[in-house]
C-alpha cells in the first residue's frame, strides 16, 4: 500500500529531478567564496570558486543549438567538435590522445536544443593542460579529411542504433511531431541524411563562422581564482573574433493540434510519448507546470504502475527548455486501459484542487532535499549557465525556490488547464492495441 506520505516523497523526488539541473548550490561559506561574473575580450565567464577540493570543472557552452540549423546540416556543430578530437593545430592527433591519457582527462560534447556544451572536468594540477587541449579543439582544429570521414561513419553508425532502440527512437520522433515547422524539431545529433550530406567545406565554413565569442559562455567551478581564468582564457578563446551573436530563446512553436504517428513494431510492450506546449522559462507559468507534471507522475506511478500493474515505466515529463513542453509517456502491454487512466487523471488535475498542506509539503520535500544534496562541481557549472542562458543573470537562480514556495493549488489546476492539451502523439508498438479514439481525447 502507498501511503500518502510515500506519495509526497515520491512526487518531490520527481521534481528534485526535474529542478536539479535548473538551481545553482548554495554558497557555503566555508568551501565557497563566490561567484562572480567577467567579460574577458567580450567573452562572458562565470566563476564558481570551490575550495572544498581540487576539482575543476570548465565548460563552454555554445549558443544556439538548433536554432542554428536547417534540416541539411543537421547536426553540423556536434559533428564539428567530434571531428575535432581527431586532431589540432598544436595537438596532431596522437599527441592529443597520448596527453589526455597522461592527464586523466576527458573533454565531453553535448549538443542539446538551446547549447552545445563542450567541457571537462579535472584536478587543479592539470586544470591548465587540459584547457589548453579543449581551446584548440575550438580554435583550430585540423579537420583533415580521412578523420572527418570517420567521425561521419562513426555518428551515422550511432543514428542508426538509436533507430534501432525503442525509447531513443520514440524520443526522436515525439520531438518531431510536436515542433513541426519550428527548431526545436531539427536533431542537435543530425539524422543520417544530414549527416551524410555534411560536406569537408561545410564544416570549415562553420567553423571560420560560428566559433566567434559572442556565441560562448565560459562556465568554470573550482579551486582555481579570477586572475588565472582569466589569464587561460585571454591566451586561448578570447583570441576568437567576437562577432555579433546574440542569443535570444526561439520563436513559439505554432499551434499545430492533436496529432498521432503510429510506427509499427512487434515488440514486448508498446511505447508511447505524447507532447503538448508549455511556457517560456522566464514565465511565472514555467515552474507551475513543472510543479503539475509532478504531480501527475506520482499519480500516474499510483494508478498504472503500483495498482494496476500496467507498465514498468510511467511518467508525466517536463521538457526544460528556453521553451518547455509537458506530457505523457509510458511502456505498456495495454494502451487503451493505461490512456484512459492517465486522461482520467489528467481530468482530475484539472477539475479539482490539490490539497494545499500536500503542496506545501511537496515543496518543503524538494527543499529539504536539495540542499542535501551533495551536487558535483559540473552540476554546478550547468546549473549557473541555464539561469545566465534563460534568466539573462546567474543570480536569477536564487529566485527558484522561492517561487517554487508561491505556487498555490489554483496555480497547478489554471496550468494544467491551459496546457495540457493538443497532445501529438508517437505510438511505437502493435497498431491493433490502440484505440485513436482515446488520443482523440488528449
């Protein structure tokens, strides 16, 4: 039996979840002794020194994500900064693998729909080196032709297997659906074709054009002071032309309707996702739906999971972007019985009140909880980047929780109401166990 008080922890961890990539951690003042922002050269930089240890995380965020490509070049940046770690102007390709290796370091990409992140995280000891490596991957890399061709083969190769898994495929084309005609549509990974039809030429071009610092923000967590960064940084990117670059969060996708692919799979289980709008980060509604979605989860975790033992994977998602989107997504061996459950409860949201003290306990749970947490000098650097990328100031964080705490239950039944319809739909299974009829209900 799920008690009520298991329900509130389940339902705060589900927005622990959602939130902990979205608040920076507190400043103790024992291992912290602040944040602080600079521009260096018209490059933006954000420093977070942590004394509590010798770890250093460094990453760059490059802006724009899908709002720069078209459905040809899908794909282009990630396959940019792959190609890079084939080789540099100062690191040819050997030397490059043999001085991470000595280093014990690990430069990672993350192409995402608002940024693509490239960064480390390291010891103090080799904060230097390691920078310099990930500098000239931005700044010069040698792109020679032989190694371009086998990253492509490479990112093709990882397409197709993501063509191949049930939830990456699923994924990929709830994304789709839902932002038909807008950038959040195009794939920050690229699709086979693009990627096939990426040229040598295209990628130079690329980067003669698009590394320019206007487009970067420098996010850098760690035992390491202000004059060092900004010596690394005055030395290396901000010797990058600056451009005029200005990120502002994409344009709102259009109101598109119901919608419902169906792609055929004899599979174990079914697969469905379903998406609908959700408001602008900088909107008071943002963290009201993100609330609701939670709620939603634990009810769906409640109803279709732990009493009807429908489906091991059940949850309402909350999509955070400079744009978010909510919805719908399970594993099911019956779809129609688990639709009718979930628009019951979203039904329900909508009609009736949530308990106040419930709310404030859920709150007060996610509170609790995050500042328990012992968050990772990495978590941290991304936590700062998306208040400065969506709030337009790092600081804008310490504003979350309170507004989390003035979210009231007329707040989740008015969001819930307004968003959550006009679902457009992926359904990956056996299309004799749907019923379009229910979709039509979404």
């Amino acid at each position: 039996m799920i008690t009520a008080s298991m329900m509130a922890s389940r339902i705060a961890r589900a927005l622990l979840v959602a939130l902990v990539f979205l608040i920076p951690a507190q400043v103790s003042a024992q291992s912290d002794t602040g944040t602080t922002s600079f521009d260096v050269n018209g490059l933006k930089v954000i420093l977070r020194r942590n004394t509590a240890n010798d770890v250093v995380a460094a990453n760059v965020y490059l802006l724009g994500g899908t709002q720069q490509l078209t459905p040809a070049i899908q794909g282009i940046e990630a396959f940019l900064l792959e190609a890079s770690e084939r080789g540099t102007k100062t690191f040819p390709r050997e030397t490059l693998r043999q001085q991470l290796a000595r280093l014990g370091s690990t430069i990672g990409i993350e192409p995402s729909e608002d940024w693509t992140l490239i960064g480390f995280t390291t010891t103090r000891a080799v904060f230097d080196s390691t920078w310099a490596i990930l500098a000239d991957r931005l700044m010069a890399p040698t792109l020679d032709f032989s190694e371009v061709e086998l990253v492509r083969a490479r990112m093709i190769s990882a397409v197709r297997d993501a063509e191949n898994s049930p939830d990456p495929l699923v994924s990929r084309l709830a994304d789709s659906l839902a932002y038909v005609g807008h950038p959040y549509g195009f794939s920050p990974d690229g699709t086979e074709s693009s990627l096939r039809s990426i040229r040598l030429t295209d990628l130079r071009n690329y980067q003669a054009t698009q590394m320019v610092t206007s487009r970067m923000l420098v996010v850098i967590v760690g035992n390491v002071d202000r004059a060092h960064v900004e010596r690394l940084v005055q030395s290396t990117l901000a010797q990058l032309p600056h451009g005029n670059y200005s990120w502002s969060p994409p344009h709102a996708p259009p109101q598109l309707g119901r919608a419902l692919v169906i792609h055929e799979a004899q599979l174990p289980t079914n697969y469905i996702r379903g998406y609908y709008s959700g408001p602008a980060a900088r909107d008071p509604d943002y963290q009201a739906l993100r609330i609701a979605t939670a709620v939603l989860s634990g009810r769906f975790f409640t109803e279709i999971r732990s009493r009807r033992n429908l489906s091991y994977e059940v949850e309402a998602p909350f999509v955070e972007r400079a744009i978010a989107s909510g919805g719908v997504y399970v594993t099911t061996v019956d779809p129609n019985t688990t639709l009718q459950l979930m628009r019951a409860e979203i039904d329900r949201l909508q009609r009736e009140l949530i308990d106040p003290r419930g709310l404030e306990r859920l709150v007060q749970q996610f509170i609790t909880d995050y500042f328990l947490k012992n968050e990772t000098n990495g978590d941290q650097a991304t936590f700062l980047a998306r208040a400065q990328i969506y709030q337009g100031d790092y600081r804008a964080a310490s504003k979350f929780v309170d507004d989390l705490r003035r979210v009231r239950p007329e707040d989740v039944r008015r969001v819930a109401k307004q968003y959550m319809h006009d679902f457009r739909f992926v359904y990956l299974g056996k299309p004799d166990l749907l019923s379009r009829a229910l979709i039509e209900q979404f």
